[in-house]
C-alpha cells in the first residue's frame, strides 16, 4: 500500500479495493480477534439468510448496521464473536426445485424419491454463497463465513430435536385440526406470522345468492354475501347475529320472490326504496333453527347425521358488510369450524370436509368442478348458480388479501391436521420478557411487537414437505402411542440404529417398538417450519446442549441483534417463543429494527421489473462507504421505509467523502510537509495527547471534538445510530468549512502568533482528524483505514499502551503502531479514570462552543444574503451590523464594537470593513410587524378574521416581541399561536407596526422568523431603491445552532469604487491560483507569473493592490500590456527574472479569461533562483527590498520602513495609496507583507518596534502616525 500518495484525487472505490488486500495480507479480521481474546465477551446473533437469492440492499442495511455495533463494541474493549449463518431448508428452496424439475404435488416427489428430492435441495441450497460472501466482504462488512452456522448441519438439527422436546415434556405439543393459512404453491399451510408478511390488494368476486328454506309458506330465501364463491359447495350453514335486527321483504324486482336480510343492509342491497316492500321486523335470533335447502347436494347426507343446512347464531356477524348472514364451510374459515363445532355440525373426529387437496384444486367429491384450480371455478360456480336462480348479484371487490411470501400466490384458508405449540397460554410471560429488552426505535416494541404478542395463537410448527428438519415423533397407526425423542443417542437407544444425518430420508426407514403392544412406532410424515429452526440459532448454532454449554451460557441472551421491521412477525418472534418457553428469558437484551428499502418510485424493488440498480454495481462506482452512510444515515434505520436513490450515494461521495479526503490532503501537504522542511524534521505527536493552544478557534475544535466524542459514546451504547451518523457528518461539515477554512493560512505556517502558533494549530488538525477517524470507523472502515496508514506516521505510540498487542504476531509495525485502524481498542473513548480526566482536563469549552454558534449564525446570515443576491464573497461591503437580543452571549463572542474574540472571523467570512455589534433594533430601523395567516386561521376564524387581523396589526413592538417568546397570544377572544400568526422583520422608519412604507432608502421586504433552531429561510428583504449616499441595508434572520436565540444581520450593500476594485483584486488572485492548479504546481514551486491585459481598469487594480495580489501568491508577478493573448508573457518575464539575476524556465500553463468583461492572460514560467535552497522573494509593487542604507519612503501615498536588525535589510511598505486607500490593515498583515517580501518560510518570532516599544495597532488609521518612520524588526 502506497501511504505517500496523495493525489489531487482518489478513485475511492479503487483505494477501497486495496484496503480489502491489504486487511487480507494481514489477516485483519483473525488478528483483531487475536487481540479481543482476553476481553469480555459481546455476544450477537446474526439472523440466517436464505441462500437461494442474491443479496439486496435489505440485506447490506442490516449488514451494515451489525457491523457498525460489533465494531464499536470491539472498539470499545469488547470481543465479539461474528458468525455467519445460513437458513438451509424450507420452503424457499423447495419452492426452486419444484420450478426446475416441474413437480406440482406430492405425488411428483414420491415418483422421484424422497432422497433424490432432498439431493437436489442439497445442491442449490448453498447456489449464492459465494456471492454472498463476495458482497458481505465488499460492503465491509467483518463476519467469520469460515465457521458459519447451517440449520442443515446434523449438529443443529439435534438441538431443533432437543427444544421441540424440552416443549413436548412441558405439555405445549399437540396435534389439532385448524383452519390455516395454506399455500397451494408450495403445498403446505403457513403460519399466521407468515401470512401476515405479505398482504395485497387483490380483486376477488364478491356475490349474494339466496338460500331456499324449507317449508316455507312464502317461499322464504336467506341471502348470504361471500367473497369466496369456491367454498360455495362445502357449505353446511349459515350464520346471523342472533341480537340485530332482520327483516323480510318483498322485491318487487324479482319477481315478488321473500328476501331476509340485516335490516341495515337493505340500502345496500337495494338500489332505491321503491324497489321492495317491507313484510317483517325480527331479531336475528328469531331465524336460527331454519333449515335450507344446500346450493349443492355434494354433502347432503349431513343434513340428516349431522343437522347441517341450518342457521346458526353469532355475534361475530357485523353490520359493516355483505347481508349480515354469513355462509359457513366450516372447513376453509376460522370463525366458520369455531362455530359449526359448538354447533355439533361437526366434530374433531369427523373426516374433515375438504373437497381441495394440497395443490388447491377440487377433489372428485366435487364431481362438477373436479381438478379444477379453485379460483378459477369461481366463474364456473357463479355459472352454475345463475342457471339454478340462486344468483342474485355479482361484481368484484378490491381487498388486502394475504399472499405466500415465497411463491407470491394467494393463500387460501383450509383445514389441515397439524402439531402446534401452544403461545396462547404464554402471552403473559412473552409480554414480561419482551418488557425487559431494549428496541431501537422503541414504539416498535411497545406497539407493533407487543400488540401482536398480545394476539399471539398457538403456532402451527408443522410443514407437509421434505426438506427441513424432521418433527422427532414417533406413533402408533391409532395416534394413541407417542414418543418424543430428543437426540441422536436416544434415537439409537429406542431404535438399535445409529444415524449421522437426520433428514427424512435417513430417519423415515426407522421404527420403535412399541411399549403398548401397538407394533412398530413411525415417525410422523410432517418437517419443521423453518421459522422454528432459525428461532433455535442461539443454542442451536452451538451444539447446546450437547456441547459448548459454558459458552452458551455467556452469549444467552445475546447483547444485540438486528433485523427488518418484517421480522417483528418473523424471526424476533420466533425467538421469543422459543427463549420464553425454554427458559424463560428474553433471547436478546437489545435490537435495533430498520425499516424496508424500496425502489426510487417507492414500490417493492423487483429483479423483473429491474427497478433498482445493482448493488455491485453502485459499490463499483461510489464505493462501499458511501453506500453504508447513505443507507445509515437516513429515516431507514428508525424503522420507517427509505426510497432508495442512486444519486443519494452519489452525494455522499460528494459532500463527505471528498471534502474529507480534502482536508486530509491540505493538512499533510500544505501543512505538515511544509512545516517539516522549514524545521528539518519530521512532525510527530503523541496519539493520546490533547493538545494545548491559547487560538480560539483550536480550542473551539478541540471541544467540539471532545463534546461529540462523548456524545458518539453514549449513543452508540444505546443504539441510536439515527441520532450519531448526522452529528457526525455535520462536524466534517463544521471541519472542513469553519476551521480549516478559517484556519488555512495559520495552518500552512502563513500567519502565526508566535513560534508555537504554526505548530499547535497542525497538532490541532492531527487531533481531530484523529479522533475523527477513530469514531468514523464504524461506519467506514474503508476510508478511514486509508487515512490511518498515512496519519500515523505522524502519531507516536511510543507512550501509549495498546492492550495485547505485542503478545500476538503481525499485529504492530516497528515503531510500535497498529498495522490496522481496526485494531484499536478502548483508545478514543474518554473514562471515568483520574488519568483520561488530566488528559482531558479543559479541553471541553460550552462557553466557547455557544460563542461560536453565534459567530456561525452571523456569518451564515450575512452569507445568505450574499447567496439571496448573487454577491461573491470575493466583492468587500463596508459595513455589517449584528442585531442580537439584549440578554444574549454575542457580545462575550464578538466584543462590543465587533473587534474582539471571533469577530475578526466574521469579517473575514462576510469580507466587511467594520462589524457593529448591538442589541438596539430601533437604532436601524428594525421592527415586527405580524400577520394574520389566512391558510392556517382563516377556516377557523372565519367572520372575526378581519377584525382579529386589524387588532393584531395595532399590537405595539412589546406584545410582538412577548409573541416570540411565548409561542401564543389571545386576541378578541381568539387564542392565536403556531402557524396562526407569521411574524416579519421590517427594515424601515414607518411608526406603526403593519405598514411596509418608510425611508426609500430603507425600503424593505420582510420574512418570516422560524422558531425551529433552524433558518429563517424566506428572504427579509424582497426590494430596495438605491439613493445617492446612506446605506442601503439587506436583512436576514438566522436561529443559532442549540436554541440559543436569535440574531438580525444587515448588510450594507450600496456601491462602492473602492471596494469594487479590491474585489477585482481578489478575482484577479483567484484566477492565478486557478492556472497554478490547472499547471498542478505546489505551493514551494518557484514560478514567475506574467498577467497580460488590455484593460485599464484591471491595470489600475494590478498597481493598487500590488501588496495584497503578491503577498496572496508569494511568487514574482509581472504585468503585461499586450493583445491579450499572452503573446509578450515571454519576454516580460524573462526580463523580471534576468532583472533578479535568475534563471527563467520553462512554460507552465497559459490561461486566457474574463474578469467583468475584461480580458486577462495568466501565464506561468518555471524559475532557478540564486539559491535554489531558499524561497525566492516576491516581486512586491508596493514593497522595496533594500540592502544598503534605509532609503525614504516613496511618494505614491503612506509608508513605512521596517529594517530587520539580524540582517541589515530594510524594506519600504506602502499602507495607503494617495487616494488614501488602505493597503495594508493592521500589524499583522504588515508582518506577512514583510514575511513575503523576504521569502522567509520559518516560524521565527517577530515583533515590529518603534523607540524601544513593540506596535500593536489593529487597523490602517492607527498604522499610518508611523507613516515616515522607520521599525525595527526583532
């Protein structure tokens, strides 16, 4: 790995490529697992895939956000045992064999063999692995695939038989019939957890066919509504409401035929009232006990054995849909076998009537419609009762309807004999054991979760298929004799046979023999549910209990897991159940639930529809950081859904990772390399150091650093990553475009305060950046890894003690450092301990992070106007006046008269000549003014808004300003608050509180003032009429970061000469940096710069500001007068450099441009200086260098000679032009004038002197009494 290169620009996924070689080089993963052995364990279960799909974004969110808690937990000096695991059996695979080999039934299988069936379910159940595997890694992802965990492995098959039979001594195993959730696709009922995972919205015919009873005088028919016209023909009764209301009626549409209904569903069923005639009123109760003659006489006899054919009666019947009389097969619906059982329709030893086998088509006891595919007879069927006039109406409903979540079919209702574990009588205790788990977000537990555990049945744990895990009964041919076995062992024990694989094919051939003299004891034919197999991973994955006893008592419960808000029914549950029923402990002390990724248009992603762009792919192009941020950052991990973008990668790379890489660079090469060769020595620190510094702008990010450290701390510990990841990214924001950037010219050793001053803002960067990368790695182990490589060669680990690090191989390097990032543990997090607190000691600063947040909130003001009307930072305004309220921190941040503390940053920022610090609003004109809000309290006043609107407009400034604290107000009686009232900044001299009018030249729009904490985003001022002298004032509103209130910014930005041409200047800057990049010349690089131009104005600016373009570019400059092609560049600087005594060199770059419509050529020459060892001076227009005698000051204006005593050399420093025009504005800028005249790069200490005293003057005005006057160096 290259740790010296730094680029311009990296390919991210390129360099994520190389770190993936470089951790398999060093075996980075094991080692670190090396190093954790002695530590406490972190115990996490990893929830199985399936293998037969690839994996999706669901799965690399979940990845990612199990690898950023066992990271932490790692860091945090914890081992973490990370597994993986795979769900091997069930329907998925099954599902994918039956597709390939064509197999619709049981009776396919049985034709090619149980055991040649289950091979083929062997063959392809691992078909992605290696897939997966690739992914998982890419993603960066740290999990062991080499000691993964299969639920088709014989050792976890045992422990599935060991639970089942720890449930079955404890009496919660039985066998039933019930009314299930059944899948015709995969032939097999599911559980109701699984049937509600996969809801639709599907159309199904919806009917009402009228029953004839018998004996009835008036012919008397009973209407029934279904949505089911399929389960028609097992029909064995019907149900009303025994305590409504019915009535009989006459259709005199139908040929006078006698209808009975629910009373309140006659409007329903009848288009108008005209259409029958009520005959009879009667309490439901009233009609149970009539018989009827059945649609079809499939199952007639049970008329006379069985009393079917009759009207039942519940309350289960509502007045919400159909006729309010329900049909009843008492073998396709739940409430239907509940009721026909009390009823003695039928019993649970009756041969069930289920006309439908196992692939959803009609058996030969439904002789009409036999082998057809249930719904598709429901047109049949319809047919048929339409022939017969027992169809009365037919249309199509839309309803959510569940589907398999496998075959993605409807499901149908059946009854099936199944075993079950009993739940029902375990609410109780899954309620107090899901109370003592921690779920992030917590309304998913406390709501979704609980509510479903509340409503918990039993659970159908049996599957009719082959490929899973055999249910370990064995039983007689009457059912009367069972045995449950537990193991392997017992199995040999009971049967003399010793068997090494426990799937169907290998334990089916085996009996017992019976203790009852009942012959030979067979297993049962059914498999486990695959949901029953996963919730046993936690002792299962281990052998237990048959092994691992003692490491299974540590890691139970487990201290994390994560998954999907899907598993809520899934495998949390599943869990649970089992846990509570084995132990009765929770399975896991704290979860973290992400919501569903969708496709951009918000669907369900689908490989066939091709809404969504590989994963691979999008890694291949952003990187896998990218992607992890991305997905963690966003509302998906709080359990809500996240539509998935491309493009929102892309930003990520964009606005994080790129800036990121940004600073990294600035810091090493403009700031650490430039330091070491003016010192001649390397630049190394101490990692466990805080460093100490008097600049307020280190301290700030030092606290800042330290605040969200701790606070990283506590969240990550209490699994709110939701809450971490945007603190996170603001602080690189806060980085990156408040400290560096106001920082750039102390950290590349431009402007110092003294020796130290270079020095501590780089060991200020090395910190952060540090500590950053420390608390990012987490959640991108890639980049940070890439910055850790080339940092720590400037980081002394010498001092610091990395726990076991040196008693395992290949861990260290030979200075004693982490060969890995990834290796740290317990380093960055500060503890309680007397030592972390010394070191730590007054770094932390809330007063001065709450007076940065105010000088924030000014200059993001002042840039929002500047933003609002298109005025580049580079044009200088002369005034900005901060308005703050009168009890507010502003004026510890920013001094009285704005020349104190951070102020100079605020000027600096919004490039103003003078920064007015007040509280006094009137003083320029700033009022409130409300407004009544005619969307919000315009429904809700109604008449008396107009009268409330005038009141509110009389309120004096006082009750407006009471407002803003308050949050309310009541008017005329009317209580206003939220969004009732919008309150507005008014810049102006009008007297009354509503009116816009005022001075012209303070004529102001308005905008609303947000108390969110957040920017008051509308513009304050919409228009403005320019006069011949007096400000012309630009208002915005900004609420400062932390609720600590609010501040008003004005700037004043009427036209100005002289500024205008300083902005000229500072373009003209701008545009020579830009060809030194374009040329990809470094700072130390000795050129010769030649602008060639035309203009006269630019000319005239090139003269002026001299000082300030060349003590900017600290390179020779020379100007031109040419065609602006850069034509006479050549010979200008020839003469410049031969005039120097130097060497020119060759051609660089030549960039034509435009500043303001004037044309300008910049063009750049290679030079050999004298010396090539020392930095060549800058050729200053302002500046003479003289080496003899101190010569007077020129006469172009105010200057003043400053004579170096070590040397002998003097130099003459204009600091105003004879307009009177600044040049230079205070002590410090005369010093880098002086810094760049001599080509001095050093740190030394320097202070100017004048009769024995030091200057301190911090403005031009002050700096000119020395106009004349020779000072001295020192």
């Amino acid at each position: 790995m290259d740790r010296d290169d730094l680029p311009p620009s990296i390919n991210f996924p390129e360099e994520e490529e190389k770190i993936l070689k470089f951790h398999d080089e060093i075996d980075a993963f094991r080692t670190s697992n090396k190093l954790s052995s002695i530590r406490p364990c972190f115990s996490f279960y990893d929830g199985p895939p399936f293998a037969t799909g690839l994996p999706h974004y669901g799965h690399i969110l979940a990845g990612t956000i199990k690898d950023v808690v066992t990271r932490f937990a790692y860091s945090e000096g914890h081992h973490v045992d990370r597994n993986f695991g795979w769900d091997c059996h069930g329907l998925p695979v099954e599902y994918e064999v039956d597709k390939t080999n064509g197999i619709t039934g049981p009776a396919d299988v049985a034709a090619m063999g149980v055991a040649a069936y289950n091979d083929k379910c062997r063959e392809i159940v691992m078909r992605y692995s290696s897939q997966w595997r690739s992914v998982v890694l890419r993603i960066g992802r740290w999990i062991d695939f080499d000691n993964d965990y299969r639920t088709m492995y014989p050792s976890f098959m045992e422990s599935v038989w060991w639970a089942f039979s720890q449930l079955y001594e404890k009496g919660l195993v039985y066998r039933g019939v019930k009314v299930m959730p059944f899948s015709t696709a995969c032939a097999t009922p599911l559980s109701n957890f699984e049937a509600g995972q996969n809801y639709k919205d599907a159309q199904d015919p919806a009917i009402v066919v009228a029953f004839l009873v018998d004996d009835s005088v008036e012919n008397l028919e009973l209407l029934a509504w279904t949505t089911t016209p399929w389960t028609l023909p097992s029909n064995l009764a019907l149900c009303v409401n025994p305590g409504k209301d019915y009535v009989k009626v006459r259709d005199r549409t139908r040929n006078n035929r006698v209808f009975a209904l629910m009373e309140c569903r006659l409007t329903w069923f009848f288009k108008k009232a005209e259409d029958y005639e009520v005959l009879e009123k009667m309490k439901g109760e009233k009609l149970i006990g009539l018989k009827y003659k059945p649609l079809f006489d499939y199952f007639i006899g049970l008329k006379e054995s069985r009393g079917a054919f009759r009207v039942l009666g519940d309350s289960y019947v509502t007045e919400e849909t159909g006729t309010g009389i329900v049909h009843q097969a008492p073998y396709f619906g739940e409430d239907d076998y509940r009721i026909c059982l009390r009823e003695g329709v039928v019993t649970r030893e009756m041969a069930p009537v289920c006309p439908v086998d196992a692939s959803g088509r009609f058996t030969s006891e439904v002789s009409d419609f036999v082998g057809q595919y249930v719904k598709d007879a429901d047109r049949n069927i319809c047919q048929h009762l339409k022939h017969s006039g027992r169809l009365l109406q037919q249309s199509t409903i839309q309803h959510s309807y569940p589907f398999c979540w496998r075959s993605d079919t409807p499901l149908l209702y059946k009854a099936v004999p199944t075993w079950f574990i009993r739940v029902e009588c375990l609410v109780e205790r899954l309620l107090a054991n899901n109370a003592k788990t921690s779920w992030v977000p917590d309304f998913i537990k406390e709501k979704r979760f609980a509510n479903w555990l509340r409503d918990a049945r039993d659970w159908a744990i049996s599957r009719n298929r082959y490929w899973g895990t055999p249910i370990p009964l064995w039983v007689s041919d009457d059912m009367e004799e069972v045995v449950c076995v537990g193991s392997i062992d017992e199995l040999e024990r009971l049967s003399g046979v010793r068997v090494t694989d426990l799937h169907k094919e290998f334990v089916d051939p085996i009996t017992i023999p019976s203790k009852m003299g009942k012959g030979d004891l067979k297993r049962v034919t059914e498999v486990f549910d695959c949901w029953f197999e996963s919730g046993s991973m936690p002792y299962a994955q281990l052998h237990y209990p048959f092994e691992n006893t003692e490491r299974f008592s540590k890691s139970f419960p487990a201290d994390f897991v994560a998954e999907g808000v899907d598993q809520t029914r899934g495998w949390f549950y599943t869990l649970l159940v089992l846990s509570t029923a084995l132990f009765d402990k929770p399975p896991f002390k704290n979860l973290i639930v992400n919501g569903i990724v969708l496709a951009s248009d918000g669907q369900k992603m689908s490989k066939r529809q091709k809404n969504y762009p590989d994963p691979r792919s999008v890694i291949d192009r952003y990187g896998a950081d990218a992607l992890r941020l991305y997905l963690v950052n966003s509302p998906v991990v709080k359990a809500q859904n996240l539509r998935f973008f491309e493009s929102g990668v892309r930003d990520v790379l964009k606005d994080v990772f790129i800036p990121w890489y940004n600073a990294f660079r600035f810091l090493m090469k403009s700031g650490i390399e430039p330091w070491e060769r003016a010192h001649e020595k390397s630049f190394i620190v101490p990692v466990e150091v805080w460093p100490k510094s008097r600049n307020l702008m280190d301290r700030w990010v030092l606290s800042f650093t330290l605040t969200l450290l701790r606070f990283v701390h506590s969240e990550l510990r209490a699994y709110r990553l939701y809450t971490v990841v945007p603190r996170l990214l603001r602080f690189i924001e806060y980085l990156v475009n408040w400290y560096i950037r106001m920082n750039r010219r102390r950290l590349k050793g431009e402007v110092m305060e003294d020796e130290e001053d270079w020095f501590a803002a780089l060991h200020t960067l090395v910190k952060v950046l540090t500590q950053l990368i420390f608390m990012m790695a987490p959640f991108a182990p890639f980049f940070t890894e890439f910055i850790f490589q080339r940092l720590k060669t400037k980081l002394d680990f010498s001092n610091f003690e990395i726990a076991n690090i040196g008693e395992v191989s290949g861990a260290a390097d030979e200075h004693g450092a982490p060969l890995s990032l990834h290796y740290l543990i317990n380093m960055w997090y500060p503890t309680e301990s007397e030592e972390d607190k010394a070191a730590t000691a007054g770094v932390v600063d809330s007063a001065l992070e709450a007076r940065v947040a105010w000088m924030q909130a000014a200059v993001e003001a002042g840039r929002s106007i500047r933003t609002r009307l298109e005025l580049p930072l580079k044009a200088p305004l002369r005034t900005a006046v901060l308005i703050h309220p009168p009890d507010s921190d502003v004026v510890n941040a920013l001094g009285k008269d704005g020349s104190d503390g951070l102020a100079v940053y605020v000027r600096e920022e919004l490039n103003v000549r003078q920064l007015t610090v007040t509280s006094d609003k009137a003083a320029y004109g700033v009022r409130l003014r409300a407004r009544l809000n005619p969307a919000t309290a315009g429904p809700r006043l109604r008449a008396a808004f107009k009268p409330i609107s005038n009141a509110l407009s009389a309120l004096p400034q006082s009750a407006l300003e009471q407002y803003l604290v308050k949050g309310e107000m009541t008017l005329e009686d009317e209580l206003l608050s939220g969004d009732d009232v919008t309150i507005d900044y008014v810049v102006g001299d009008a007297h009354d509180s509503n009116s816009s009018e005022g001075n012209p030249i303070l004529k102001a729009a308005k905008g609303k003032l947000k108390k969110t904490g957040k920017l008051a985003s509308a513009p304050l001022m919409e228009e403005k009429e320019k006069a011949a002298d007096g400000p012309h004032w630009e208002a915005q509103a900004w609420d400062v970061a932390d609720g600590l209130g609010r501040i008003l910014v004005l700037l004043d930005v009427r036209p100005d000469a002289e500024l205008e041409e300083e902005r000229l200047a500072r373009e003209i800057i701008n545009r020579i940096q830009r060809a030194r990049k374009k040329g990809n010349l470094l700072p130390e690089d000795t050129i010769q710069v030649v602008i060639s131009t035309t203009s006269e104005p630019l000319r005239k600016v090139l003269s002026i500001h001299a000082t300030l373009i060349d003590v900017t570019v600290k390179q020779p400059i020379a100007c031109c007068v040419d065609a602006n092609d850069g034509s006479g560049a050549l010979t200008t600087a020839k003469s410049a450099v031969e005039a120097r005594g130097e060497k020119l060199g060759d051609l660089v770059v030549s960039e034509a441009t435009t500043i303001s419509q004037d044309n300008l050529t910049v063009t750049i020459f290679h030079r050999e200086t004298k010396n090539s060892n020392s930095k060549s001076p800058a050729s200053l227009k302002q500046v003479k260098v003289n080496s003899g005698p101190s010569a007077k000051s020129g006469s172009q204006g105010s200057a003043v000679k400053v004579r170096c005593l070590k040397t002998g050399e003097s130099i003459d420093v204009h600091l105003a032009d004879i307009h009177g025009k600044r040049l230079v504005s205070d002590v410090m800028e005369l010093l880098n004038v002086v810094r760049g005249a001599f080509g001095w790069v050093k740190t030394a200490e320097m202070r100017l002197m004048h009769c024995g005293s030091e200057v301190k003057c911090n403005s031009t005005e002050n700096l000119l009494r020395f106009s004349g006057l020779e000072l001295s160096l020192e």
